[in-house]
C-alpha cells in the first residue's frame, strides 16, 4: 500500500497484524494502535513533540534498574497501574482489597521469623505491627507468605538510600503461625514524594501535580488455595489520603496506628486482619 494519508493508516497497520498466531496479541494491538492514532490525530501531534516523547520514553527506561522502576512509577502517577487493578481484582464480599504495588518491592528482602525488628536501623519511631491472615470463613490461613515493604520517617526506602548498598530494611517476608499470625516490629511510616528526579518526576511538575503518597505499608500475601493479595495499609488521618499520587487509596484500607506511651517511650501499634479470596474467584489472576 502506497500513498498513506492520516485517514487509511490506521487501517493499513491494523491489517498487518492478520498473520498473528497470539489473538489476545493481535485483539490488543489492534486497538492500541486504533488509540495511539486517535490520540496523535487529536493532539495534532508535532514532529517536534514527537521527538520529545521519545526522549521522554528513552529517560524513562534508562531510569530503570534492578532497584528502580521508572515505568511501573509511570503507569501508576497515569492512573494505568489502579485501573488495571480495580478491573482485575474485583473480590468478593468480605475479601481484602489491592491496590498498586509500586516501584520498590525487591525480591530478595530477608525472610524472618515471627517477632522480628525489620527496621535494623531505619530511622523512625518504632511501631509493632500484629496481622491476622484468615479466610472468607475467618478461619485462619496458616503458612501465608506474606511480604512486606515500606519507607522510613524520612520518607525514603531502603533502596533509594544508596550508602545501604545491599543492606536491607524495612521490608521482610515471614509466614504466618499456626493462628494465620505474623507480629514483627518496624517504624512508623511517613507520607513521601515518589522520586521527582526523574523524567516522571518532572512530568508531574510540569503538568502542576504533587509528587505525595500518605504513609503506607505494603504487603503482598500469598497462599496456596487463595488469590494472591497485593496492598497497603495506610495511616488513619494522613493529609494525603484523598489526593495519592497513584490513585491507590480505599477507604477499607485506611487504619489506625495507634499511639501508645510519650516521649522517648512513644511507640505506635498496629492490628490488622487480612482476608484472602479463594484462587477461584474472579478476577484472581494476578502472577504468583
Ligand atoms: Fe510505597
């Protein structure tokens, strides 16, 4: 085909895909091209901009390493991330709610016995957490792997700390008891800015919007027989909670870190049940 003007291209890159063996691929790009074209036909898009948002894509790539993932941070200040998963992870009556799992999860976090200090020297003041990890009967989910990860009173992950190197904390996967229960201690998260040093940090500030999480916890909960469980808690009162950067916020994932003693001694305690959805529910189609 010759001569391609702005109205018959997206038809002639459609009907390229006709040999594709993958039909979820070819359903997929057919109407992704179907949008990029609206969307570049919409904007009047220019050869300059264009090249700008290569630029762009190009930065945010090679923002990306082991430790930092500029693309998930992307698709999650776009809304991309919590769409996908409010399509995806709609649960049954009872059953704990997603959201986004965010840039800073690693894999090799240390796996600790029941009881532990995660902090191991983070800053912050000191904070016990106890989870429940129970069924839709509230019967309880014995041998839950469950993994958690969080920033320190500074706001900061272990990971955009570079002076840790390897060192790890703040984040620790354990399993639950005999009761479906996992204590362990660690500080009292604070809200944060998502990184700002990079192209998506900029994008923000160009397009007038705030970099800030509310202060939350991640967990990422996995049992044999349940849908595995990707969220946070986030903190009772944070000024942030209507306005999360990423969109991540559900009001029956807000809870109360309550304060207990003052001063030098002021600690703040957590208590939270989890409720897994069986594997078979819908939606439940998260990787393990
Ligand atoms: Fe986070």
């Amino acid at each position: 085909m010759r001569n391609i003007d702005e109205h018959n291209i997206t038809d002639a890159v459609i009907a390229r895909l006709g040999d594709g063996r993958d039909a979820r691929l070819t359903e997929v790009m057919t109407a992704l091209i179907r949008h990029l074209h609206g969307f570049v036909r919409e904007v009047r898009l220019t050869e300059r901009e264009w090249e700008q948002a290569i630029g762009f894509l190009t930065a945010t790539g090679q923002q990306c390493d082991a430790r930092r993932q500029e693309f998930i941070l992307l698709s999650d200040v776009l809304g991309v991330s919590m769409l996908t998963v409010t399509m995806n992870q709609s649960r049954p009556e009872g059953a704990t709610e997603a959201t986004v799992f965010g840039p800073f999860h690693v894999d090799d976090a240390p796996h600790c016995a029941s009881g532990a200090d995660i902090a191991q020297g983070a800053p912050g003041t000191p904070l016990d957490v106890h989870l429940e990890v129970v069924d839709l009967q509230g019967r309880p989910v014995v041998g839950a792997e469950v993994d958690t990860w969080q920033a320190d009173e500074e706001g900061l992950y272990d990971v955009q700390r570079p002076e840790l190197g390897d060192t790890r904390r703040a984040r620790g996967v354990f399993l639950t008891d005999a009761k479906g229960q996992v204590r362990f201690s660690s500080v009292l998260p604070m809200p944060y800015p998502v990184p700002t040093d990079g192209p998506v940090g900029q994008l923000l500030l160009a397009t007038g919007r705030h970099p800030w999480r509310p202060a939350h916890i991640h967990f990422r909960i996995r049992a044999p027989g349940f849908a595995p469980l990707i969220t946070h808690l986030f903190h009772e009162g944070d000024a942030y909670l209507d306005s999360d950067v990423v969109f991540g916020v559900r009001s029956s994932l807000v809870a109360e870190f309550e304060r207990v003693g003052h001063g030098d001694a002021a600690r703040h305690r957590l208590r939270h049940r989890f409720v897994l959805a069986p594997a078979q529910a819908p939606g439940s189609d998260l990787p393990a």
